[in-house]
C-alpha cells in the first residue's frame, strides 16, 4: 500500500484546526463547514488534542452540558496517535482498528500537514483493489 503523503496529495484540503479554548459549538461549526468529522487542535504550531463529532456526542449531547458553554479543552482527546507522511497506509489502518479510532493527524517535523480518516484508508483500498481486478480481467482475456 501507499504512504500516508500519496494520499494526502490527492487532495487540496487545509488542514482544519481549533483552539483548546474555543467552544465546542464553534468546533461543529468548523467541522460542518469543511464536511469533516475530526479537527486537529492546536495550540499555536503545537498539536494539543483532537476533536471529533463522536467526542461531541458521548461528552457533551448525551450528557446534556452546552455546546456553547463548553471548551474544546474539556472534551478533545489529548493523547493524540500521530503518523508520519511516510507511514504507509496499512499501518494506519491496522492502528485505527486496534486503538478504536478514526482519525490520525500526519505529523511531519513536528509539523501538522495533514489528517487522515479511515473513509481515505479505505477508498485508497478498494482503489487498489479495483486495479488489481482490471488487471486480472485483462490478462485473462487476452
């Protein structure tokens, strides 16, 4: 399978980012603006957390607290599993089903420059696997 970097360049995505002292309804708008159900959060250039539409469901709708009154700090998860633009996509993958997971934000340097979702690990699989058919089907028929 591919690196992370091959799928992040298929796209001209910016990477979407909040603050830990934003709310958590500014936060759904943002991911409702770019259609995305993580943002990273960062704290200047500093990854500090992720946020994403199921932490908002489980912390904040379904325990009745206010998206409005309610940091992101309180809910975002903190202990961030990063990758590479090197990693390659079945690592990814094999780390979004052990840990539970979704999302991973691509660290290069220390540097943000991306986010990755199980959705794009998937779509770059069935990709591959669609070549491989043709492929087959080609060598079969000639």
């Amino acid at each position: 399978m591919k690196p992370v970097s091959a799928l992040l360049a298929k796209r001209s995505l910016p990477v979407c980012s909040v603050k830990p002292d934003d709310t958590v309804f500014h936060a759904l708008q943002v991911l409702a603006q770019h259609e995305v159900g993580a943002l990273v959060v960062m704290e200047g250039d500093r990854l500090v957390g992720v946020i994403s539409e199921r932490d908002y469901t489980r912390k904040v709708a379904l325990q009745n607290k206010s998206s409005k009154d309610t940091l992101v700090s309180h809910i975002m998860t903190s202990n961030v599993m990063v990758v590479t633009p090197q990693t390659g996509t079945r690592a990814c993958m094999q780390t979004m089903r052990e840990k539970k997971i979704r999302h991973l934000p691509v660290v290069d340097g220390g540097k943000v420059t991306g986010m990755i979702s199980i959705r794009d690990i998937m779509d770059d699989l069935l990709e591959e696997h669609e070549q491989t058919i043709a492929q087959l089907e080609s060598y079969i028929t000639s």
